[in-house]
C-alpha cells in the first residue's frame, strides 16, 4: 500500500498523465504522450489557454486560373492573425487579402471569421457579427485543428480515439477521431517526434472527395513550447495557403473572443433558397433566374431545347434542368458549359447524369473529363450512384447552331487576360449576346470590360441587349456605358 500511495496522488494531481500509466497496453496513446513531449512536455501542452499565430502568405484561388491547366491566380494576405482560445473551444481569425489578378470585385478584402463552439459568426469591416451556416462550423473546427498544438491535444482529450498506427517515408502517422466527431491524420517525424502535417478529407462542390494537407516546417521555440513558422495547406494538388509565421505567441489575453449574445441566439441560417425564376427575352428565349448571382438561359430549336450554362452547384443545375424541361415538351439535349471555372462548371456532373450533350471549348475537355471520373464516396451525387459516359460537342473557335426556328452562334472569347476557354452566344434574329464573365452590371470594376467590346466588334455582332449568367439583363448600350464608367481599381 505504501507503494501504491504515492501513484495515486500523482494521478491526482495530474489527471493528464494517466494515460501514460496505461501505454504498455496502448502503443497507439504513448505515441501522442511522445509527440506532446517533444512539443514542450504533456503538462505544459495541456495547460495552454490560447496560441496566437501572426503572418502573412499566398493564398490562391482555386478554380478561377485562366486555363484549365495553367497556375491558379493569388491574393496576398497580410495582416493574418489567429487566436485558438484551447480553453473555450473557440477561435478568432483575421486578414486582409489582395488581389494579385484581374478582378471585378474591390481588390482588397479585410475579413474577420470567428468559431465559438458550435456557433460561427463573421463579423464585417463596420464591427457587426452575422452567423453564419452549419457548413461553415465544420470547415472552421477543421482549419482550427491544422496546427502542431490544437491537433495533439485534439489527439490527448478524453473522447478522443486514436488507431492506426503505421510508417510512411519519413514519418510515423496516425489516425486521431476526435471527441467532436473529426477526424484527422497526424504525421511525425520520426527523428524529431514533431508533427510534420495534419491530413482530413472533406467534400468539395466541383471536386468530389478532397485530401487537405497541412504541412508544418521550421518550428521555434514559444516559452517552453515548440511552433511552426510555416505553415502550408495543400487540396489535393492545388496550394490553398502558404502561411509565414512572423510572430507565434502562447496565453495571449484576450483569447478569441465569444459569439455575441446577439449572435449565439440567431437561428443558424437556413441554406439559400434553390428556386429558378423563369423570364421570357424573346420567341424561344428564356432566362433562368432566381435568389443567387447565377442564371442559365434556355434557346428553342425545332426538336429540342439548348441550357445555356448548366448551374452553379449540384442543387441549382438539378432546379434549373427540372425548369428547362418544363418550358416545353421537347426534349432538353444540350448543355453550353460557358468555361472551366468553378461557379460555371459547378452543374456540369448533373448534366453527364441527365444524359446531356456538353458543348464546351475544346481546351475544357481534358480538365472536364478529370472532374467527371473523381471519387464522390464521402457525398455521393447523381453521377457517382450511377455512372454515364459523357458526350462532349467541343468548339475551337466558333460553332452554329442552326435550324428552321432558331440559330445559336457560338464563339470563343478571343485575348481576354481573365478568361481563356470561355465560350460565348450569339443569336441573330433577337440580337442578344448570351454570355458569362464577360460583363456584369454589379461589378464594381471591369478590367476586362473592352476586350468583351472588342470581341464583339471583331466578331461583326449587332447587339441589343446581355443576357448575362451574372448580373441583370442590360441593353448593349448600357453595357457599354457601365464598363466606361467602371474602369480597372488599383488596390493601393
């Protein structure tokens, strides 16, 4: 007994250590025991209140390059500074991102987004906070679990199940379910013992199934705690953010700050409406509007009907397609998918499955066939439950369509610096422009504004009025106007 006295004050004192008490039988919780050694020692990692990380980086846009194939275009962030409260399962995060490409929004953007718990919340230039949706709880707690500190003792909590053990390269690695119901992969280096990344899976709207890995390099000691000073999240291929630390800090008051009570009692927004408001523009043409910046239009032919852009997302193509098709009893075949950027592209697995034609730049092709033969196993959508082969009509430089009721030219946006492959319409007999990216009368600048002139005074078209994917219904003239009045912004 007098053996046995002392132990059991010592777990007393410091129930964290129990789990060391029992690594002889659980190979895989010693392992987190040496990890959160090597990081300053279990005692002091547990005791944490709060780490602040400060820096600036590169954050590409995924989705939005010029061609399918070439780099995606950067902000620059400066001013990034991240709060974790460890105590209250909170986190605050602020930056200012800057445009470093063509853009038609207001090239500096300052954000603030915060997690308290269960409730997300943004708060806006002005000092308001807004909740925001469910979606966003869940990609914050995983953000807030990419980094050494939070993913160990995320690994260390009660609750939390930890398997798997295993070599990969360099590092040892293992799977961590945390008490929160995350999931993640912890690798190790197995000369340092210090995390070398953290691994999670998710759902992406264009991708499918997605690997988010977050590597930590260059790590410094913080009062007795070891950092990172790098910090590089990667989807799958595709850089996501490069973050150089310029200051870590530990137990910084105040910690992240707590949802305002005005906050925490807002309901949790409900997810946008999906609805699709039609607008007849002419005999045989409709526009296929609604609540959300993103519209399709729909061209009669003497057989069938033709979807100009097949939707943003799986939910909007799957309404927009349904709407088409009630517009008349011919048969909706055809789907222009206008170019390769995300927010266009985002229906094109929907119109695969609904056995659609997609008539798309032929540069399209080879990145379109990628997205269509992705893994969706985490969220399987239409396409994945039950594979099609896709049929594609590709364009080069132009393509008529043409019957005895209706024609449909088709041309490729020629030297425009933003987009590349896109594909814009022309129908003669109504003088409308169809088009996508080419102009919106939202935008607050349009740099790229004259070369859409341009393309159209090379292409020899009579315009009367802009059918647009984004933004309202203009008349040419008009849209001529805007873009004059709306000229490049510099960000400084």
């Amino acid at each position: 007994m007098s053996r046995l006295l002392p132990a059991l004050l010592v777990v007393a004192m410091f129930p964290l250590l129990w789990p060391a008490a029992c690594a002889r039988v659980d190979p895989n919780r010693r392992f987190v025991l040496d990890v959160a050694q090597a990081l300053g020692g279990v005692d002091r990692v547990t005791a944490l209140k709060s780490i602040a990380v400060e820096g600036e980086g590169d954050a590409p846009l995924l989705g939005q390059n010029r061609t399918p194939d070439s780099d995606p275009p950067n902000w620059k962030v400066t001013g990034y500074r991240r709060v974790t409260d460890l105590a209250n399962d909170r986190t605050d995060m602020q930056q200012v991102r800057t445009v470093q490409f063509l853009f038609a929004r207001l090239p500096v953007q300052r954000q603030h987004q915060a997690l308290d718990g269960a409730v997300a919340f943004d708060v806006t230039p002005d000092g308001v906070a807004r909740r925001v949706g469910g979606q966003q709880v869940m990609e914050r707690r995983a953000e807030m679990l990419r980094h050494p500190i939070t993913a160990v003792r995320a690994a260390l909590a009660e609750g939390a199940v930890v398997t798997n053990r295993r070599s990969q390269g360099d590092d040892d690695v293992i799977d961590v379910s945390t008490a929160h119901g995350d999931v993640l992969t912890l690798a190790v280096s197995r000369d340092t013992r210090l995390p070398t990344s953290v691994t999670t899976r998710a759902t992406n709207a264009n991708l499918g199934d997605v690997t988010i890995v977050t590597a930590f390099a260059e790590y410094e000691d913080v009062s007795g705690v070891k950092m990172p000073r790098r910090l590089t999240t990667r989807l799958d291929k595709y850089l996501q953010f490069d973050l150089r630390v310029s200051r870590n800090a530990v137990d910084v008051e105040p910690a992240a700050a707590a949802a305002p009570q005005a906050v925490r009692s807002a309901p949790e927004p409900e997810p946008a409406e999906v609805s699709v408001v039609v607008e007849p523009v002419a005999k045989g043409v409709w526009w296929l509007a609604g609540p959300v910046n993103h519209r399709s239009s729909v061209v009669e032919f003497d057989d069938h009907l033709l979807l100009f852009e097949a939707g943003l997302n799986e939910s909007r193509s799957k309404a927009v397609i349904k709407a088409a098709r009630a517009l008349s009893p011919k048969p909706l075949t055809q789907a222009v998918v206008s170019h390769h950027h995300f927010d266009h592209s985002g229906g094109l697995r929907v119109a695969v499955a609904e056995g659609l034609t997609i008539i798309t730049h032929r540069l399209n092709e080879p990145f379109f066939r990628e997205l269509l033969v992705r893994p969706w196993t985490i969220e399987p959508d239409d396409l994945a439950r039950n594979p099609r082969a896709p049929t594609f009509q590709l364009v080069d430089d132009t393509l008529t369509l043409k019957d005895s009721s209706m024609e449909l030219r088709l041309y490729h946006l020629l030297d425009n610096p933003r987009e590349g492959t896109n594909l814009f319409g022309y129908i003669p007999k109504h003088r409308l422009l169809l088009q996508a990216d080419l102009y919106d009368n939202t935008w607050e600048q349009h740099p790229w504004g004259q070369n859409s002139l341009d393309n159209i005074k090379r292409r020899g078209l009579a315009v009367d009025r802009s059918i647009p994917v984004h933004g309202a219904i203009d008349s040419f003239a008009g849209m001529v106007r805007t873009i004059a009045a709306r000229p490049a912004i510099s960000p400084n």
